[in-house]
C-alpha cells in the first residue's frame, strides 16, 4: 500500500520519550494508520523532561490527536494530563493522551472537529501499558490472573503497573522480588491498601511452593553482558508452569532460554508493546486498528537485522 503525501490536512500523533530514537512505535502505528486510511502521520520526538509540559501544550494547540509518552515521562504526564480514565488513576502513571475539544456537543476527540478548531482544549490520560500486559498474557500463554499465584522479578514502573493490574484482576498471591528492597515493600503497602484480600509477599516464594506464571520485569536481559533477573539458589524455574519476559529484543532473553530449559511455556513482552499502541490508536481514531498489520510491521522492524540497536520499549 503507498503512503499517501503529508498535506494541509495531515493530522499528527506521535510518542514523546528521552531516549526515543529506538522507538519500533512509528513502524507499526504508522502501518495501522495506512491501513485505517487516516490522513495522520505518527512521529517519536525526543523530549526532555524539563520540556514535557511545553511539548504537551504544543501538541495540544497544534490539533495533535493525541500522544503516548515512554520512559522517562509517564508519572510526570500523569500530573499534567487535565483528566485522568478511572482505571489510570490507581497507577498514577499513563502512555497515551488523548485531546479533545469543547464543541457544542460537548467535549469531542480531533477526529470528530471536521474543519474548526475547538477554542479550548484538554487531555486526558489513559494506561494502555497495564490493559496490555493482561491482553499478552492471556494470548500468548493463555493466562488469567484470576486466582493465581505469581513471582514478579522487578518492580519499577512496568512491574509496579504489571502488579497492580494483576491485582486489580483478582490474583491471589504475588511475590515481589527487586534489587531495591524500599521499593518493593512500598509497592507491597500500595497493593495491600486498595486490594486488602491479596496476599502480597516480598521475596521469593518457599521452596515448597510452585507459582502459575514468573515475569520478568526487570532491565535485565536487554543486553549481553547482563546477569540473570532471578537467584537459581532460591527459584528453580521448574516451579512455574509459565514465563514471561516483559523484554521483547533480543526475542529470546537468557531468563526466556532457561525457561523454555525448564519446561515453563513463555513468552516474550512483543504483544504487550504491540497492544499498549493498538489500544492507544483505537482511542485516538474510535475504530479497531488493524492488529495482524501492526504485529507484522512491529516484527519487521524489532527482528530485522538494521534494526536499532538500543533494546528499550
Ligand atoms: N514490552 C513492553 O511493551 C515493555 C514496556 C515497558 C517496559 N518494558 C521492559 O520492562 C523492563 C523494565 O522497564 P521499566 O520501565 O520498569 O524500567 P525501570 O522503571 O527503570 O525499572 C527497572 C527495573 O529493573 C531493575 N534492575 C535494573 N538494573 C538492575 C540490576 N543490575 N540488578 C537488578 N535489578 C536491576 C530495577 O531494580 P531497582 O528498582 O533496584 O533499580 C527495576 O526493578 C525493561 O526491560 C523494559 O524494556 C517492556
């Protein structure tokens, strides 16, 4: 399919973050978007964080449809977004705005402005990544958190999303492993504040005991030199039945290899970046974005031997 040419009409959306460069989100959403036949262009700019609320504001006047904000941006843009979707607010942290206008009919997103511009004109934050994590897990490895009993390795800000979700899902059990330690017992009180029946424990789980899914959302992986995000001495892998790597490059992580070794069925953290930006472009255009189309460009561009080398979401 040929890209029609940037005009006068062109709308933009686009992913701020710092570094952005690596960014796979403008292959696979501006994929989507040709598919759809929207006239818009999806572009990653590099922000600073000292410039997010000027950018914000500028994508805002400039009749940007909306935005997905990466590392390092998504707690500061959740304070700067003017609405917050309930099921965001918990996380305080978001990915993606979505501006609407203040019309006669009320408050409307840009795709339904046709040719006037709204005098005033508002954000509202959503967190695409949480819907995400629980949309990979339970097609790739057909996992529901309900009931279940899972080890969390890592918790800064994907993990800490990942267990609140799953807590909001009806786990179980979640055991919560991080390097440092302060943070794994504040999410722990967080958890246990809105989810009180929820057994939240730090450490790994006793030796006796098995998990139903280990995930991996830790750094560790992304690159060679890396040591292993879980203690062997404390967790054999063979106590899971499933593995998750929130890490999507390389495909196939050394925490990803052991697992398979230990006969977990696993998967990679390719769909959760695939559906955090599927869910992302349905808000913007109110229609259902092409996923086979997307999942193809996002494997093209992540898999292929040209590709960037920094490996970050
Ligand atoms: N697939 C996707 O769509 C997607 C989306 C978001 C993130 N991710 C991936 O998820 C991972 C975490 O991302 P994030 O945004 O949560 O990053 P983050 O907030 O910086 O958290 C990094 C986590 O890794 C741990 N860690 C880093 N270096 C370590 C080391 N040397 N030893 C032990 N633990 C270490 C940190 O522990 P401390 O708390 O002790 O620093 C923390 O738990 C990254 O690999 C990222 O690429 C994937």
């Amino acid at each position: 399919m040929n890209t029609p040419p940037i005009n006068a009409s062109t709308r933009y959306c686009g992913l701020f973050g710092c570094p952005v460069r690596h960014s796979a989100s403008p292959a696979f959403q501006n994929a989507g978007i040709l598919a759809m036949g929207l006239n818009w262009r999806y572009l990653a700019l590099e922000v600073l964080p000292e410039n997010l609320p000027g950018a914000i504001e500028g994508a805002k006047a400039m009749g940007f449809i909306g935005l997905n904000l990466t590392v390092p941006h998504k707690e500061q843009a959740f304070r700067l977004a003017d609405e917050v979707e309930d099921s965001a607010r918990l996380l305080g942290s978001i990915n993606t705005l979505l501006f609407e206008g203040l019309t006669e009919e009320g408050w409307l997103p840009v795709r339904d402005w046709g040719g006037n511009t709204p005098r005033q004109i508002r954000s509202v934050g959503y967190n695409t990544d949480a819907e995400a994590i629980i949309r990979a897990l339970g097609e790739d490895l057909g996992f529901s958190p309900a009931g279940k009993k899972i080890l969390i390795l890592g918790t800064g800000g994907a993990g800490r999303v990942a267990a609140l979700r799953l807590a909001t899902e009806g786990a179980a059990v979640l055991y919560l492993v991080n390097r440092t330690l302060s943070k794994a017992e504040s999410l722990r009180r967080e958890i246990e504040t809105h989810y009180p029946a929820l057994r939240v424990h730090i450490g790994y789980p006793p030796q006796t005991e098995t998990v139903d899914l280990v995930m991996n959302s830790t750094s560790l992986g992304l690159r060679e030199a890396d040591p292993l995000p879980w203690d062997g001495q404390q967790f054999c892998l063979k106590r899971s039945a499933l593995a998750f790597d929130m890490i999507y490059r390389p495909a196939c992580t050394p925490f990803l290899e052991a697992a398979r070794a230990a006969g977990c069925r696993s998967a990679n953290g390719l769909s959760m970046l695939l559906y955090q930006g599927v869910t992302a472009l349905k808000l913007w255009s109110g229609a259902e974005p092409p996923v086979e189309t997307m999942r193809a460009a996002l494997r093209e561009h992540v898999y292929s031997p040209s590709s960037p080398a920094l490996p970050h979401a």
